[in-house]
C-alpha cells in the first residue's frame, strides 16, 4: 500500500529525494539562549536522515522575528555555526535537509529581544497569550512603514544566504499558519490601503518579493514556500481570502520553485469559500511539485498522492515520536502513539 513512498522523486535538476516522505517543520524550543542550536538538536535532526527531506523547525530571520522560547534564528554567525553542525551530521547520513524561514510578525514579542514594538502589515492584534510562557500577552503591533518593509525583504534574502552558508539544501519560507507573510495574505489581517493591501494583487505583493529576493540569491530550485489559502491559526477567516490567493497561486507557478507546501493541522478541515479542503483548492490551481500535510497517515497520504492530490507527504508528530519513522513504515512495523510529554525532551 505504502510502496510509493519509497520511490526517489526528483524536485529539479539539482535535488532528488531519497523518498516522498517530509518531516514536516516541528517548532521545539529547544535552542540556547542566543538562539544556537545545541547538540542534542544535531543528534536530532541526524536521527530522521532517511527522511527524503527534513524541513527544519521554523527558524527566524532577525531578532524581533521571534515570537516563542528558544527559537533557533539564522541571523548570527554562531547560529550559522551551530546549524552546520545539523546539516554536516544530516548529510553523513545521506539526508537533505531545508531551512524554514519565519518571521512571526503580530504573533511576536517583544520580551523576547528587548523592544517596545512589533511590526506587521496592520494594527491589528491577536488575543491571548504567548503559548509556553502565558504570562505574555500580545501586544497591538506597529504597521510596517515601507521602508521596513523592504528591508524584511532583504533579511529574508540574506537568511536564505545564510542558510546555504550553514550547509542546508535549500529553504522553505514560512508564509502560512498565520505568520508575518500570511498575515500579508489575510483580510483579517492586512488592512493596509497602499501598494500592500486591499487588494489581491497588494496583498499578494510581499510574498512574491520576499520569494523572488530569496530565489535571485539562492536558486529558484532550492527556493520553496508553505502557505495557508484557510484562515486557520491566529487568524479569522474571510471569504475574500479566496480573491488573494486566486491570483497568488498563478503567480507562484510562473515562478518554479522547489515545492509548495500547504500549511494546515488537519487536511480534513473544509473552508465554506474554498470549496472544500485547502489541499484540493491549490492542487486545482498550482501544477507543480506540492506537498501535503495535515494528519496523514503513511497509508492515506499514499492514497493521496496516487489520487493527485499532492506529489509528497509531509509527516510531523509521529516523527517526533519515532525517529525512525521511514524505516518502521517501510518494514511495517508499529509506530509509537505520539504524546504531549515527547515535547520535553528531543528523543
């Protein structure tokens, strides 16, 4: 049944997957305190090498990028460092590895690098509280004037630089689950009224600059993107949504990067203005290497891919708990159940 899974996929002329099967990005909080990954991240990250492709734990581009505890960032020349001992160690055993980029916009804070203000498309806050430390609540942010706007674009292009400098394969830039990108993407988000909103076209804008900067600097073939077309996390939804992304996906195709990948927990989950799942809703509009993630299993992602509903399958939990993930599905033996107490330590 999971027979497919197992065969190589070539992304491009540079790229060929060992299998279909992706670590989905994993956010664990387990970096020092300058944000540098230790070595139990290398041990980690090497024990998931027969993954076709491990795509990083989200990393952020510049200090006020971060929005939770001990976030690995990529903006240092230790960082740099530090995850090239990820990479060396991925590489010894035959795995590729991607970096994800992320800037949390609306959803950061600034306890976490000493400022009083943090930027997004519009002032529009998110309630509650900082997951892992509560006792943070978030703040309204500031919008980004134009100027900082092209200057995110900038370090999002020299985080891509850097992370080729740190060994990685290419990058994944986070532009879903309600992150500083799609909050671009959204109206419940985006209430600007210049060339960056209010309409899709606007709206659409930083992401295509801030995918073009990164593929002119690293290669369109190591350049990859994750989106969320359904307001899902730290998000409302709208159904003009559906407007924005219409015109966004088009766009990404002319484009020709290494993959896109659909941000979402649950790929069961139906958006009323999608016409159904967000999977099935870019696979109608975007022909090229597309990565689906949500809940599957080896056996129904398998099903999914031999239905065209994406080319390759993303798994996140049960890669936390089981290392050796690929190998157990390739033999057909039981998985360990994943559990909230796996997160305390990087097994």
């Amino acid at each position: 049944m999971t027979k497919d899974l197992f065969n190589n996929y070539q992304l491009n002329n540079s790229i060929t997957l060992q299998n279909k099967i992706l670590m989905a990005p994993l956010t664990r909080c387990m970096a020092d305190d300058q944000l540098v990954p230790t070595d139990a991240m290398v041990e980690y990250y090497a024990r998931r090498a027969d993954a076709g492709l491990i795509i990083s734990e989200a990393t952020i581009i510049r200090p006020d990028g971060q929005g939770y505890p001990n976030t690995p960032g990529l903006f240092s020349p230790e960082q740099i460092v530090g995850w090239r001992k990820v990479t060396n160690a991925v590489h010894n055993k035959g795995g590729k590895i991607f970096a994800q980029l992320w800037h949390t916009g609306r959803v950061a804070h600034p306890h976490f690098y000493n400022g009083e203000t943090v930027i997004a498309p519009s002032a529009t806050v998110v309630e509650g509280t900082v997951p892992r430390m509560r006792e943070l609540t978030y703040i309204t942010p500031t919008p980004a004037t134009i100027e900082q706007i092209q200057q995110l674009i900038l370090d999002y292009a020299q985080a891509a630089a850097n992370a080729i400098d740190a060994g990685f394969d290419g990058v994944e830039i986070h532009g879903a689950n309600g992150y500083l990108i799609d909050q671009f993407l959204h109206f419940d988000s985006n209430k600007r009224t210049d060339q960056y909103g209010n309409s899709p076209e606007n709206m659409s804008r930083f992401a295509l600059e801030v995918v073009d900067a990164i593929a002119h600097r690293i290669g369109n073939e190591r350049t990859a993107l994750r989106i969320s077309p359904g307001a899902y996390f730290n998000m409302a939804p709208d159904t003009k949504d559906k407007e924005v992304f219409d015109y966004l996906l088009p766009e990404l195709e002319k484009r020709d990067l290494a993959y896109l990948h659909i941000g979402i927990f649950d790929d069961e989950m139906t958006f009323e203005h999608l016409g159904g799942r967000a999977s099935d809703y870019v696979r109608a509009r975007y022909k090229h290497t597309l990565v689906g993630n949500g809940g599957f299993s080896a056996e129904t992602g398998t099903q999914a891919i031999t239905e065209d509903r994406f080319d390759l399958l993303a798994i996140g939990r049960p890669f936390i708990a089981n290392p050796d993930y690929v190998n157990k599905i390739k033999m057909n033996q039981a998985l360990l159940p994943y559990n909230e107490e796996m997160l305390s330590t990087l097994y």
